[in-house]
C-alpha cells in the first residue's frame, strides 16, 4: 500500500485513463468460514456452501460469495504477536524471508499471545448516523446497499446481508453522507471520526482522502465538532467545510474549506480563523448567501452575534451586532431566504438581516442589523422550531416553544414583525409536518413539567386554517418523530420532521411507545398518523429508523422505510411497512447487525468461575462456566440512561454477591442493588427526597475488614423545587445557608445532597446536604470518590470532603478558577496515594493537583503549552508507585507526574504499536482511551499497566514505562480486565471489542507462517524471488506462496474476495507453503487476499495458528470506456424558445461506474450548467438530455460560446470523455 491517491493519465480529447496506484488493506477476517477456534477438532461444515471445496493446492474459485458472518476475530500489529490474524506488509525482502523457515514456538500463557477461545454477545442497536440505506452503484434495476459502522469500521452489504467491502478499524462513528464529490458520477462515502474525516470509494471502499493533519494550522486535529457539505464554490459539486474543536476542548475552533472537483482531489480552499470573540463553539456555524452572488458564505456565531466569512478566501465580510450574545457563541440561528437569520437568545429571539454596509470595528462591506424582536420571554426552548411566513403576522415569522413564568406551563407560539399567536398551550413544539396555502399542520408534545425529557408527554398533530383557527387534533400516542438531514443552513436544533406524502395528506412518520408502557426503554413501532396510517411493530424496540428517500429495492420488493431493532437486526419496510425479509426462526428482519462495546468485570473465580458483562444497551448479564465455555445464566434489562453510564459496583465479597448500577428502566434517578448469583432484584432507591435531581454517581464504601456496609448516592436540587429532607434517614446533616452569592446574586443556590444507603437493605442510614461552593457555576462536571474513611465530592470549582461512617462534613477547599477567571478549575476524580495520605485530583478542569488529608494544596502542576483547561476532563489516570500517569488530552502522550513534587520526570508517546522515541510534545499520537494496573501483564507475574488507544491498540507496559508488548486489533476496545489463572477456565483475557463482543483469549496456537504473499500465476517450480504483488490484470487465476514454519504438520488457506468475503472454505494444504487458483471470472476492481493458517495435530485434533494475511492484490482492467457525444443543433437562439439535444453513450468491457454531462462556457472556462450525471453499474449506457440555454440559477446565459462535456468512468478507474463541437448562443441575430 504505496499510495492513497488517484493520479490521471490524461489522453485528451478522446479518454482519459487512470490507474490505480493504491491498495486498500482490508484488515478482516470476520466473514463466512472461519469461526471455530484453535481448539476444534474439525472445521466445521463449510459456510460457504455454495462452493466446492477440496483438500487439494489447486481450488476453483466460484463467484458466488459466502452470506454468513461471525464477527469478533481479532487483528494483530504487524510488529507483534496477536490474536488471530497477521496482516504482512507489501514490501519485497526478498527471498531469504519468503523461502526460510521459522521455528515453531510453543504455545504459551502469555497475554500478548493469546488466542481467542471465546465469546460472549453483548451487542445491541446501530445508532442513528451509524448505518445508511441507499444505491451504491446506480444499478439499473435499483437494488440498495447498506453501510453500517461497527467497532470504528465500516461495513458494506446489500440488503440480504451479502458483503461488498469492508473498512480497518479508522474509528469511524458516522457516516455523514454519500455523495459525488468529484462529478465523475461514481459516489463517495464520508465518514467522521473523533478527529478525522475520511473519504471512501463506495463501490469497493477503499480510502481516497484523509483530513490532513495540518488542517487547522495546528499541529494536529483536536475532535470535529461540525462538518458541512454543500456546494460553496459555484460548480454544482458538493465541497466540504470541517470545524476543529467545540467549547469544551482544546480544539482551534477553526475552520477549513476543502473542494474534491478537480484532479488536486481534497485542495484546501481557505483556513478559516478570522478574528472573533471567543468564538470556539463549531455547532453553531452554518452556510448562507450574504452578498447575493450565489454562493454560501459562512456564519460563525461569537460573542458579538453572527460573522460573515468567504468560504473561497477565508475574508471576513461581516462582524456581529447582537450585544446581548453570550460570551463564547451559543447561539441557535436558521436562515430565511437568502440574507436573513433567526437568531436565538436566551430570552428573546431576533430577526437579523445582512446589508451593505461598512463595519467600523471589523472594517466589513456587510453588516447584520435587526429587523425586529420579540418581546422578552421567560425562557425558550429551541429545537424543534420553524420558520413560516405568516402574512397576517407580517410575513416572516418563527413558531418556537416558550415558557411562561407566571401561567407554569409551555406554550407553542409564533411571533412575527406584526404581533405574537399563541397556537397551542400546555406542551412543545416537534416540528412543522406541513406549511400549505389551506394552512398550517404541526407536532407537539404535551409537557406538564419545565423538565423536558423523551416520551415525556403525549404527541399531538394539529391542523390550523389561514387564518389560526384550529381545524383538527389527532392523538399520536408516547412518541418521537424521525427526523430529516439538518441542512447546512441551520444550526442543529432545528433538524426538521420526517415527513412523507400519502394522497394529498402529508404526515409524520414516528416511532412509538405503548400506551401501558411509556417508560420502556424502547418505542415498539413505527408508525405514519395514528388514525389509518401504516404500523410496524418489533416487540424488542426500535432504535433508530430512517424514511429511505429515494426507494430502492432488495430484489423483490422496494423499501420506503428501515430501522435499527434493540436486538441488533436491521428491517426494511415496503410502502405499507410490511417487512420485506423475514427471519425463519421468529418472523422478525432477517439481518442481524449488532454492535457496542459492552463492559465485563470478573465475579468468581477458581473451579466455579463466572463473569459479569454490562452491554451497551443496558442488558445486565451473568456468565458462569460450564462445560468448557462462558453460558449465560440470567440478565436483566436495566434501560439506558439520558446521561451518564450505569456506573456498575460489585461487591464480591458481600454475601450474596451484590451488584448496584443506575436502573433507568425504573427512573432516571434510580439506583437498584441485584444479587450476583441469581439476577434477583435486592432493593430499589430513588433518592427519597422531594425535588432532587440525580447526578449519576454512587460509589461503594469498602471498609478495611473488606466489608461494604455503604452505597452512597449524589443528588443536586432541582431547580425551582423546595428540598425536602428523607425522613427515614437516621442521621441528616443540613447546611442552612441558603443567602445568595455576592457574586452572581441572582443565581439560585441549588444545594448538593449525599445520602448513604444500607447495602443489604436500601435503607437510608445518613443524609448530608451541602451548599456548593459558587452558585455561580452549573452543576456539571462534578463526581463521588470514596476512599474509606472519607468520600469525596469534586464540584466546578470546589473538594469537599465526608466521613462516610456518619456522613459529617470534613473539610472544604475553594480551588478558584483556571486562568481567565471564567472556568472553574473543579470536577475530575480524586485518587488516594496509600504511601503519604496525598490525594490527587485528575480528570477535572487544568492540570493534576496533589492535596495533604486536610485539602492543603501540596501542588500543582504547570499548564501545557498549546492545552486549555477542558482539556483535561475526564482523561484516565493511574497512580503506579510515585507516578502518577496522565494522559491530558486527545491525542497528547502520557504525562508521569513526580508524586513528591509535581515535576514531570518522563513522557510516554505511543503510536504504531511501540514508543516514541524522544517524542516532540503534541497531540499527534495515539489517543490514549484507557489505564489499568494489572498483577500479571505478560502471563509470567509481572506487574504493570494495560493502556488502550484509538485504532484499537493494546498495550502491556512496565511500571517503568517501558512497552513490552503490543497487538492491534480490529475494532475499538474496552477495558481489558485480565482474568486469574484457574483450574477449569483457558481464559487470561476478557476483553471488549466494539463489535457487539466480549473477546475470551487463553492459550496461543502454534507459530504463523511469516510472510503471505501474492505472487504473479503461473508459480515457478520451486520457491524463488519471484516479487508480491498488488495489481493484477490476471481476472482468471490467483496464485501465493507462504514461509513454512518447522514442526507444524500442514497449512490451511482461503481466498477472501470482495469486502474480505471467503470464496472457499478452509482448505487443507498439506505441507505444501504454495497454491495457485482458477477462477472462472474475478470482479474486475475488486481487492482478494491470501490466508493461511499452520497446524499441529494432537490426539488428532488440529491445532490451529492465528491466521496470516497476504497484503492482497486488486484485479484491474486498464482499458478506457468508449463513448459518443452528438447535439441536435450547434446554435441556439435563446430569444425562440428552444431547445438543444444531446444524445449519449457509452460502453466498457467492464461495469461503468458513473458519468456526467455538463456545459462550460469557452469564453471563460466558467461552469454554467450540470445536466446530468450520477452513479452506473452496467456496461452500456445511453440517455438522451435536453438543454434551453439557461445556467444553474435558472437565467438566460449570455451570449457567446459553449461547449458540452461528457464523461464516464468504469469500476477500475478509467475515464473516457468526450466534447461537444462549439455551441453558439446567440440572441435573434443567429448565424
């Protein structure tokens, strides 16, 4: 893999051909066959049961591609030992490497050899932004694709399930669109990570663009917090705008336009970072045209209101004018027309218009200025609000939810330069479901509260004349409507209704919870209207669901609708949202999909050793160990919080074991203990207390006879509600200062309660309710650390300590405010140093501090250069002897702090699997995701520290910071928990993977061989030089060669073809280390890899390695498409009225994979016109289109010379074109 560019052999004006020089390595190795182990005694029955396989060196490779799939295998670092697969670099040692033998190593206990012996499924749903139903490849007959993200991959399939391609491990987290970057009609596909961007081909998946890392002017991307696609530059070709950083980051918050049209694919337009006022927060950046030239310029929201940026040049064209806009930028804005914005404030909403206009502060040509306000307004709540235009209200209007002090209740209005409406009172606003000449349609929901919530109150549709007079009101059940694409002209609180049009009603399409059932934790339906309208139910729930806009097909039926099921399937639904694929088993969607990444802890050990796992859905299960595997023996669904985790505790010792985590199928504010061994429900708490407010902790007091007599609780006081103490309590601590802050005197003192609970019984034992230290601050950030004999309380800007045996305040520390006096330097975690009574606190606002038992400052340690404050929060930290190590931001090293004085005495950077020597200080390595102490890092009792990073990595460091081992595997990871040696269990490691899986791994296999490679058929007699390729023309036959391992008793291979599908089963090779292949038609374009795997036999079992994996080779075709370009008349004269015709077509000995015709101006090189183009999957192609002289804006072009041109594109990458002659636009005076 030399390459990840696109480069052009131009032949003009005839074709132009293109090669690949790139390879995609697919690291996977999930698919079809392959999913037994290193213990089994056979394979199983081949998977790929339409293909013949043979015990032979020599396979026919069918076409027909295996539909099954087991997930979970794991991918080894190609500098390490690992798990299942070794993937071989490309390079060419040559032939002392691929003709020697290497020695059998034993199997051994080692973790960083360990393979995997098991699995347990903890998956659950995709989540919405994580899957996309649509065409791929423009096919004639409209068959869809899905893509799907699982374990930072993404996956290709069509809708039965049939793999196209696969992605490594890139993080990935959402797709963001598919879409035709370039106009060569072939489709992109991007993918956002935490602090990439990555674009896809998606035909075969493999990458044609990565953010740079010098985007931003910075040393490295920080997170991104907003993209925008759109086209900013004229050409009718989407282009993309990326923002690094939000407001609680270190990211720049700048801005960085890129265009994809041209052969400098991914050219960076402009670096936007302009001069604002603490402008920061990404979110809130949208497009719209200010200057009426046509094209998008940029608004960024700051402390003086709304910017005005060239996305071309990154010029400044206007400075904001809003006095009363927050300091940092929040500010909820969507466009009206062109050149206007609503703009949200906390208490009042603005119609602001851009004119001409020089601003004496910033030196801008334009300017915002207020078209009118609202009167002042108690509070508003954003989302779900529209821009309508209301004549009687004076035309431009925004309908938005308001609250109203003095009536204690929500109501939905409309406010307009000419007065204000009340439409609906006593709830929200969803979203507007249609704006008509007859009137008005919306959703609402009923709020009884100010607290808003989901499924909180009941939907309702309402129908309004012209004039407001309500027409109709239809019950909608507890429900959630889908929601469309954002757009890039609004900020992302005004996603609008999913909507579809059903005779010449329009509706909304929701998804539902029953009736009895409100607090579920999942709708059970998909519905469109309640009275007549279409249902589909899933009895398991549904996560997320999508209207698929437009319709494709799965080969019998069209889908309109799909959704995302709880139990990890994936439905699709005709017009009348029947399911167009059924299970055999249940009748339920036949594509299971799951993923997540769950947690796992260890409960018992020795001869009955069981494991707890917590999956990503909020199912609690057990697992015990029973006849040579991890069986489930009981789970419970615990729902999912609104914020925050579960917060799982385990008391292993108590008797019955307990377990106590957050229940929020029973409440948000619920906490409930369940005995270990039998899932039996011990005891529920839900604070007690009248107006609390949970702030999802709890944490178990241990004492030092290793009991758990304790489960304390921290709850806040709810605003505007009267605290009312839990008469039950045996002991309540009270503070009675309630006065306000000199600081912030009209800020309410929300006081911050600790209440202790029995652990056998729930029983409130003592009660603490404390003032915060500044009312000024919010009651984020904040946590409970217990360290018997005290807990901790991290707020925003203070540590106040308690005894836990009675709950009497100890001691309180003022920590003041990071540098700026804006942020409070609070919250994170406090960690107990057992050697001196010091205490730290880390994972909070700025650097770590080092506190005495009495929360005297011991130290500080020093800011970094080039990290704000937020930064910091919540990064893992671990005390390993007098070091405290650090990791204080995404992507930046491993800080290991002097536990004495605070001094930093070493730097860890990881990257590619080792340490970086000498690292130059940065955020530009692995982001370190977990620390752990472990007992046992390398099977043989040493001690040391298992870190996770991005790219799923795992490391086994020494306490003295020196790596030892590392492997990669193919999914994001979890937190390893490293299970004790056992008389019954093979298992060392527990270990989750974002695929939905807890990975069991124990002994490894016998020796890989160590170099696959692709060689050039047919193979020479005996092993020679002969190079690994990577590019074939060869679409018959296959061939490889593999270095032998001495001792092992034979070899088994695989092709994998498209999206790393297996074109056979595991063959046995014997002991040969060669096999050449016929096929009778490989995918031209497509990418095959060569797997082996060596065995030794015991007691006639095999004995299986992990598998080693060619670098693979993609097959191509290099000739370029024929095609023909003919015009009905080479003059218009745009004064008659008429059109001109083109007629086109096209052919390739291959699949054509997108074309496009556009019109240009030869006056100028100008593009004026797109009239047509998009994704093929066929061999010929023909279509006729018709043009009036007209541009894109739909206006007369000038008079002068045009010219149309027309390309096409195959599956390989070759390009023909072809030109019109002259087009002559004339006006009456026509030659």
């Amino acid at each position: 893999m030399r390459s990840n560019w696109r480069k052009f052999l131009l032949i003009r004006p005839r074709a132009v051909q293109s090669l690949h020089l790139f390879l995609w390595l697919v690291m996977s190795t999930q698919l079809g066959c392959d999913d037994q182990g290193p213990n089994s005694e056979t394979d199983s029955q081949s998977l790929c049961s339409e293909t013949q396989c043979t015990d032979s060196t020599t396979a026919d490779l069918g076409i027909i591609l295996d539909q099954g799939e087991a997930d979970g295998e794991p991918v080894d670092a190609v500098t390490d030992g690992g798990n299942q697969t070794l993937i071989r670099p490309d390079a060419n040692p040559g032939v002392a490497e691929i003709c020697e033998t290497s020695p059998l190593v034993p199997s051994d206990s080692r973790l960083e050899n360990a393979s995997r012996v098991g699995q347990l499924a903890t998956g659950g749903p995709l989540a919405d932004g994580e899957w996309w139903v649509g065409d791929l490849d423009g096919t004639p007959d409209g068959l869809g694709e899905l893509l799907i993200i699982r374990g930072g991959r993404v996956d290709a399939l069509e809708l039965n399930g049939r793999p196209w391609w696969r992605t490594p491990n890139i993080n990935a987290t959402r797709i963001e669109r598919v879409v035709d970057l370039n106009g060569d009609g072939r489709l992109e596909v991007v993918v956002v990570t935490a602090r990439r961007v990555h674009i896809l081909d998606a035909l075969d998946g493999h990458s044609l663009w990565i953010l740079p890392d010098n985007s931003f002017g910075t040393d490295a991307t920080i997170r991104i917090s907003r993209i925008l696609i759109d086209d900013f530059t004229g050409d009718e070709i989407p282009d993309i705008y990326v923002v690094d950083g939000g407001c609680n980051d270190e990211g720049s918050g700048r801005g960085a336009s890129f265009e994809f049209a041209n052969d400098d694919f991914g050219r960076r337009l402009a670096l936007i970072e302009g001069d604002r006022r603490n402008g920061r927060c990404g979110r809130w950046q949208t497009f719209m045209d200010g200057n009426g030239d046509g094209l998008k310029d940029l608004v960024i929201t700051d402390g003086r209101g709304l910017n005005l940026f060239d996305l071309r040049t990154g010029a400044r064209l206007s400075c904001g004018s809003l006095p009363e806009a927050p300091p940092n930028g929040p500010l909820p804005h969507l466009s009206v027309g062109e050149n206007r914005q609503f703009v949200f404030l906390e208490n009042q909403i603005l119609l602001q218009e851009i004119r001409a206009a020089r601003d004496a502060e910033c030196d801008a040509p334009y300017e915002f200025e207020t078209v009118f306000q609202t009167p002042d307004i108690d509070a508003i709540h954003p989302p779900g609000s529209a821009a309508v235009s209301l004549p009687r209200l004076g035309g431009d209007a925004i309908l938005t939810s308001i609250w109203t002090d003095d009536q204690q209740r929500w109501r939905v209005d409309v406010f307009g330069p000419q007065g204000q409406e009340t439409l609906y009172a006593g709830g929200i606003l969803l979203g507007v479901v249609g704006e008509q000449a007859i009137g008005l349609s919306i959703m609402v929901r009923q709020m009884p509260t100010r607290d808003i919530g989901q499924n909180s109150g009941r939907c309702l549709r309402l129908d309004f004349d012209q004039v407001g007079n309500l027409q109709s009101e239809t019950p909608l059940g507890f429900c959630e409507p889908l929601r469309g694409r954002t757009g890039s002209r609004m900020s992302p609180e005004f996603r609008p209704l999913g909507t579809v049009d059903k005779g010449q009603v329009t509706t909304a399409v929701t998804l539902r919870w029953p009736e009895e059932q409100e607090r579920a934790i999942w709708p059970d339906a998909i519905e469109t209207g309640h009275d007549g309208g279409q249902q589909h139910m899933h009895s398991k729930g549904i996560a997320s669901a999508a209207i698929i806009n437009p319709t494709v097909g799965d080969g019998q039926h069209v889908v309109h609708y799909a959704y995302s099921s709880a139990d990890g399937r994936i439905g699709f639904l005709d017009r009348s949202m029947n399911l167009t694929q059924r299970d055999r088993v249940d009748d339920g969607p036949a594509l299971y999909q799951a993923t997540g990444l769950g947690e796992v802890f260890e409960l018992n050990r020795g001869a009955n050793p069981s494991l707890i796992s917590l999956s990503a859905t909020g199912v609690l299960t057990r697992f015990e160990y029973q006849n040579g595997g991890f069986v489930r023996n009981w789970s419970q669904a615990l729902g999912i919080p609104d914020r925050g985790s579960w917060s799982l505790q385990i008391d292993v010792d108590a008797t019955p074991p307990l377990l106590v985590t957050r229940h929020p199928a029973l409440g948000e504010d619920v906490i409930s203990a369940f005995d270990a061994l039998t899932g039996d429900l011990v005891w529920s708490d839900s604070n007690g207390l009248s107006g609390l407010k949970t702030m999802r902790q709890h944490r178990l007091v241990t004492s030092a006879q290793n009991e758990t007599p304790l489960v304390l609780r921290y709850d806040r006081q709810r605003l505007d509600a009267n605290l009312m103490p839990e008469r039950a309590c045996q002991v309540i601590h009270r503070s009675e200062d309630t006065s306000p802050d000199p600081e912030c005197p009209n800020a309410p003192v929300l006081m911050r309660v600790v209440t202790a609970l029995e652990t056998t019984t729930g029983n409130c034992i003592w009660q603490t309710i404390i003032r915060p230290t500044s009312s000024c601050s919010g009651p984020s950030n904040q946590s409970l650390s217990v360290h018997h004999p005290h807990a901790y309380i991290t707020e925003s800007t203070g540590i106040v300590s308690l005894e836990t045996d009675t709950g009497r305040l100890d001691q309180h520390t003022d920590l003041g405010r990071l540098e700026g006096g804006v942020t409070g330097r609070g919250g994170g975690t406090i960690l107990t140093d057992p050697t001196d009574n010091g205490l730290y606190r880390t994972g909070g606002n700025g650097p770590p501090e080092k506190f005495d038992d009495a929360l005297n400052l011991i130290w500080r340690a020093e800011s970094i250069d080039g990290l704000r404050g937020q930064s910091w929060l919540h990064r893992h930290a671990l005390l390993v002897g007098s070091a405290l190590w650090v990791s204080p931001g995404a992507g930046w090293p491993i800080f290991l702090y002097n536990g004495a004085d605070g001094s930093v005495q070493g730097v860890l950077a990881l990257a590619d699997g080792g340490a970086v020597d000498n690292p130059e200080i940065g955020s530009n390595f692995e982001d370190i995701q977990t620390i752990q102490a472990h007992s046992d890092i390398d099977g043989l009792g040493m001690p040391g520290v298992l870190v996770t990073t991005d790219g799923g990595r795992l490391y086994g460091i020494e306490n003295d910071a020196t790596v030892l081992w590392s492997r990669t595997f193919e999914s994001e990871l979890g937190v390893p928990v490293v299970i004790e040696p056992g008389p019954v269990s093979p298992v060392r490691l527990a270990l989750p993977v974002g695929l939905g899986y807890i990975d069991l791994l124990g002994l490894s296999g016998p020796t890989p061989p160590k170099v696959v490679w692709d060689i050039a058929c047919p193979l020479s007699p005996e092993c020679d030089d002969s190079p690994d390729i990577d590019r074939s023309t060869d679409s018959k036959a296959i061939c490889g060669r593999w270095s032998q391992v001495d001792g092992v008793d034979g070899y088994e291979y695989r092709f994998m073809g498209v999206g790393a599908v297996p074109l056979t089963d595991w063959i046995d090779a014997g002991g040969r280390a060669e096999v050449s292949t016929s096929a009778q038609q490989l995918r031209v374009g497509a990418f095959y890899q060569l797997q082996v795997r060596s065995y030794v036999l015991e007691a006639g079992a095999k004995q299986v390695s992990r598998v080693a994996m060619s670098d693979g080779v993609r097959v191509l075709n290099r000739s370029a498409p024929e095609l023909s370009l003919h015009i009905s008349d080479a003059v218009l004269d745009v004064d008659l009225g008429v059109q001109m015709t083109f007629e086109l077509t096209a052919q390739d000995d291959e699949a054509l994979a997108g074309w496009s015709l556009d019109i240009v101006s030869l006056d100028d090189g100008e593009h004026i016109k797109r009239l047509g183009g998009g994704p093929l999957n066929q061999a010929e192609f023909s279509q006729s289109r018709v043009w009036f002289g007209s541009d894109r804006f739909g206006r007369r072009v000038p008079v002068g010379r045009y010219r149309a041109e027309f390309s096409v594109i195959d599956r390989s990458q070759n390009e023909g074109s072809a030109v019109s002659p002259i087009i002559e636009i004339c006006s009456g005076d026509c030659p």
